[in-house]
C-alpha cells in the first residue's frame, strides 16, 4: 500500500480520534506504555533512568504535582471499602446475642 497524502491524513485522524478517546476511559495507558518510552529517551539522551526518575519527582513535589495521585486514590477507595464492611459485620457482643 502506498504512502498518500490521503492516507497519511487517514491515519493521523483515526490515531487521533483513537488517542482522544483514550484520554476519556483510560486506556490511554496501554497505547502509551510511559515506561518504555521514557526508558528509551533516557538511553537516547545519555541520563540515568535512576537519575531521571529522581530529577522527576523532585521537579513533581517542587510543584506541588502528585504523579501518583490516582493510584493513591484508588487505594483509599479500596480502605473506605472495607472499613465500610467492617463497619457492616454484625457483633455478637452489641447485639445482645447469648450464647447461653
């Protein structure tokens, strides 16, 4: 298959479209594996993967910028789930039940 004008227009629209929609539900992160690509910038341009991930964060808590912030998240949702269920467990004790 040729290389086209049209085709190039063709594919740069549906690359976008499909990038765009990414954005909304997430999966931007599997079209976009940021550790690969930021592992083959640093080979390119000669810096430490270490020392690049350092200068990172350092530039992200600088600026007061919370790269983890939705992992985080996630993890708190998990907590108040199960402190809710905890919260949900009938006590045997509170209720008044008796054994004997």
């Amino acid at each position: 298959m040729a290389l086209t004008e049209e085709r190039v227009r063709r594919v740069t629209k549906e690359s976008f479209e499909a990038l765009s929609e990414s954005l909304k539900d997430g999966s931007w992160k599997v079209l976009l594996p940021g550790k690969q690509i930021v592992t083959r910038f640093c080979s390119l341009a000669g810096i430490n993967y270490g020392r690049f991930v350092n200068m990172y964060l350092a530039v992200c808590e600088k600026n007061d910028f919370e790269p983890l912030r939705d992992i985080v998240s996630i993890f708190e949702q998990f907590a108040k789930c199960e402190d809710a269920e905890q919260g949900a467990q009938p006590d045997a004790h509170a209720s008044g039940a008796d054994a004997g």
